[in-house]
C-alpha cells in the first residue's frame, strides 16, 4: 500500500481548497477536498449540471441549500446529497482542523449533452 | 439532517455482512459495507463486471488479488482500486471492531452490454 492514505495525507501548504480527483470517467468525477476554514464567496452559489454526493470524512462543515434558512451541518460521517442543480453554498469550514470530504459527481441518466465527453 | 451517520448508525443484529446502497444509476452504485470479522468463504473469489473503488472508513481489513501473494492491509483512510474482474479475496476483517467501507462500483466507459439497464 504505497497510495496516500485520504485521512492523513494533507498538503503542507495551501493556496487554496484541494481538488483532488480520485477517479473520473464520462459518467463520474470523485474527488478528494481538503478545507481549511474555506467558505463559498459571498453572494456565490454553486450550480452544478451533475448530481452530486458528498461525505465529509473529518472536520466539519456547513452547507446552505437556496431557498432554505437552516444551514445543515455536517460532522465526520455525514453524507448529503445535492440534486443536480440545486444551487448551494458552503457557509464555513472547521477553523480549527482541516475539512476533508469525498466528493461525488455523477450523471444520475443517460443525457444527451454528454456525447462530447 | 435526519440521515443516520455513515460512521456510527450499525445494526444491532448482523445476521451477515451489511450491504446498504446509497446512489444507484445505470452506471454506477455505491454502497456501505459493514463487516464483523467477515472474510470470502475459503477457496471463493469475487470477479466482477463493473470497476471497484473502496475506502475502509473504520475497523481493519486484508485482500487478496489472484495472482499476487501479498496481501493488501487496509486501515480507515486507505483507498484500493480494483479493476474489473480482477480476481480478490477478503482474507479477513477487524475481529474488535466492525469495519466500515465505502464501495464505488462503476463502469469505466460506456458498454454495449448496458442497454437493457
């Protein structure tokens, strides 16, 4: 077992969030994301084409769907679904330890736009 | 968020390994596995269709791929690939604790075969 184990392994340094792809075919990206007290910019919202799935692994994390007042906290081993466009904010990482989430994206039907891929 | 936790809700009684889906589409499914010192029935082997990723989550397990003579120990973190029919065995799993895994079964691009799903 030489692969970096996904709860450990963290990057020293950060610019950013980490976006990790783990594996990516047609029909699904998973991913690896690491936070670091990250937030969705103000007045941002995330609006995304695919499905997606996420599990938050460690840290914690509070996400805000449009449309709703109450932000659903995540703690390690709570996963969420998100619908394919159903736009969504991340309102704050852990500021204390590091986020770590799996990420995934996936096509829930065959779709027509996807002949280019 | 009503859903159990993914690290902690386990049943009481197992008569068996847990397989419980969490996303099924025509192309992929992904499923939490809860394993209490479980391994493959001696001489079996699991060779399947689809591509597998898995993430042990908690507890601790050792696979086996044919063909190799060194198995495989995964600890919570530890992540494994195994490509479609590519012949594996659990040899064993944590005998304290329950192991607890993600498995992500998916095609690595469209087949022919998938018509009729």
């Amino acid at each position: 077992m030489n692969r970096p184990n996904l709860f450990e392994s963290i990057p020293d340094v950060m610019e950013g969030e980490v976006f990790e792809p783990l594996i990516q075919t047609s029909h699904l990206k998973l991913e690896r994301i690491i936070s670091r007290g990250h937030a969705t910019p103000p007045g941002e919202w995330y609006d995304e084409e695919m499905e997606e799935w996420v599990i938050l692994l460690k840290g914690s994390a509070g996400l805000l769907f449009e449309g709703e007042t109450e932000m659903r906290v995540l703690r390690p081993g709570d996963d969420l679904h998100i619908p394919s466009h159903q736009r969504h904010r991340v309102e704050w990482t852990d500021s204390v330890e590091e986020t770590i989430w799996l990420a995934l994206h996936y096509r829930s039907k065959d779709n027509k736009d996807e002949s280019g891929l």
